[in-house]
C-alpha cells in the first residue's frame, strides 16, 4: 500500500514538472516566432525598395475595359531613386512610360478611379536562384501624370530612362529623333505593398505600409571587388653562361725542351744534312 501511494506521488510530481515548462516552451516559442516577424519586416521595406530600382519591367495589373477582367501587361520603368535631379514626389516610387495607345492606359483611363497593381521582381536578386525564392511585391498605388516644364528635368529623366533601356530612345517624350508621339511619364505613387520575401520559413510574407516603403532606404551595396594589381617578381640575378671546359695549356716557347736521354731531333736533323 505504502509502495502504491509513492508510485502514485511520484506519477503526479513528474505530470506536473512536465507540464509547467511546457507553457513556458510554448510561450518562448511564440515570443521567437514574434521576434522573426519584426526582424523580417523590418528589412523587407529596404529590399523591396532595392528590388524596385533593380528592376527594368513591371506588370501593370487593371480591369480590361470590355471584360470587365484583371488583365496585366509589361511595361517599362525606372525608380525615382535612379534619378536623383528630378523632382518626384515620394522616394522609391516607380516611373512609368506609357504610350497613350496602350492597353494599360486606356483600362487606366477608363476606370473610375485612379488605383491600380503594379507586379514587381528582380530577375537576378543575388544568392536566389530558383524563382519561389527570390523576392517578389504587389504594389498599390495611383498613377500621377508627370508634367515636366523644366526642360532640363525632361532631358535629365529621358537620360535616366535610356540608361537603363537602351531601346527606347525613339519613344521618349521630347527627344528630337522619337517616332511615337503619344507617351507620358507617370509616377506611380505607393501607398501599400504585399511583400513575399521569398519561402515563408526564413523570409517575411505580408503587407507592408507605405510610409515605411518610402522611409526605408534602398541597403548600401559594397563596392565592387577590385583585382589586386598583379605583383612584380622581384629582378632575378643574370644567370651566369654554362661553364665552358678548360682551355688546353699554352705551348712553350722557343723549341722543346729534352731530357738527358731524350734523342734531339734538331741533333738529328743536322747530322742527316751533313752525311746527305
């Protein structure tokens, strides 16, 4: 009986310490979980603004004008923080080229009011190569008509808007050689975005407020990686001529020398001059 009792002790004790640092688990696991989000998202407004400046197309997402039916069409664009010389009014907000025969203009035009999605990605975000992983954004906002008096900020913009795509020198308003006549420059202004950073295990997914869209500022890249100049090997010393084998000793002058018992030949000869 005695032994049943302290099993049954030992049971409730051990149920009850098991218990208690559960909830404590639970609560810690839910207070990282917090902790991630608010670590996330606050470095999501900076990327997704470096991602809008890296970025050379948008979709346009609108309500086609017959169907009544979301439809999306490329168009072309830089960030206002590509050009710094012209006056926008928001930081970060995109700017649009549209021509006024395009789609995306008339169902924009023909809308009753003014806000539309912009679709944005960066192609080639480092460190992602699969497309699930790389970040990606809707953004909300409304388009406003760019009216450029100043000369100078339409050849500043244009100059902005070609280094950037190349091909659309003969389109650009106001340039001498442009064949379409018809396209504007719109800025679009943010006012909320939907961010995916990427897989939801190590990357923010939700929604992002305007003001800390244009508050944030896009991250501070490295300066590109310079190759060292290539090191000078150090002067070698002139390598000397191979060793030449040694020159056979000089001939004595005068006639040869002989021993006592070594025959003279001039002895010889004289003798056989005289006899013959």
């Amino acid at each position: 009986m005695l032994l049943y009792n302290f099993v049954s002790v030992a049971v409730w004790c051990s149920a009850l310490v098991s218990a208690l640092p559960h909830h404590k688990c639970k609560d810690a696991a839910e207070n990282v979980h917090h902790e991630k989000d608010k670590d996330t998202y606050k470095y999501a407004p900076h990327i997704a603004r470096e991602i809008v400046k890296g970025s050379n197309i948008v979709h346009v997402n609108s309500l086609d004008r017959h169907s009544n039916l979301p439809v999306s069409f490329i168009e072309y664009d830089i960030s206002s923080d590509s050009c710094r010389d012209v006056s926008f009014n928001e930081n970060g907000n995109p700017v649009l080229l549209l021509s006024k025969m395009s789609s995306s203009y008339k169902n924009w035009k023909h809308s009753d009011n003014d806000e539309i999605t912009i679709s944005v990605e960066h192609e080639h975000f480092p460190r992602r190569d699969r497309t699930l992983e790389r970040p990606r954004m809707i953004l909300y906002g409304k388009l406003l008509e760019l009216e450029l008096d100043d000369k100078k900020e339409l050849r500043t913009l244009n100059k902005c808007f070609k280094k950037q795509h190349r091909d659309a020198g003969t389109w650009l308003p106001g340039e001498k050689h442009s064949v379409v006549n018809d396209t504007v420059y719109f800025e679009f202004n943010v006012t909320s975005l939907y961010f995916i950073g990427g897989f939801g295990d190590h990357a923010y997914i939700g929604n992002i407020t305007g003001e800390d869209y244009h508050s944030a500022h896009p991250p501070h890249k490295k300066p590109p990686h310079k190759r060292p100049p290539f090191p000078v090997p150090p002067e070698r010393p002139p390598i000397p001529p191979p060793h030449s084998p040694p020159s056979p000793p000089k001939p004595p002058h005068g006639p040869p020398k002989f021993g006592e018992n070594t025959w003279n030949i001039w002895e010889l000869l004289r003798d056989f001059m005289e006899h013959y």
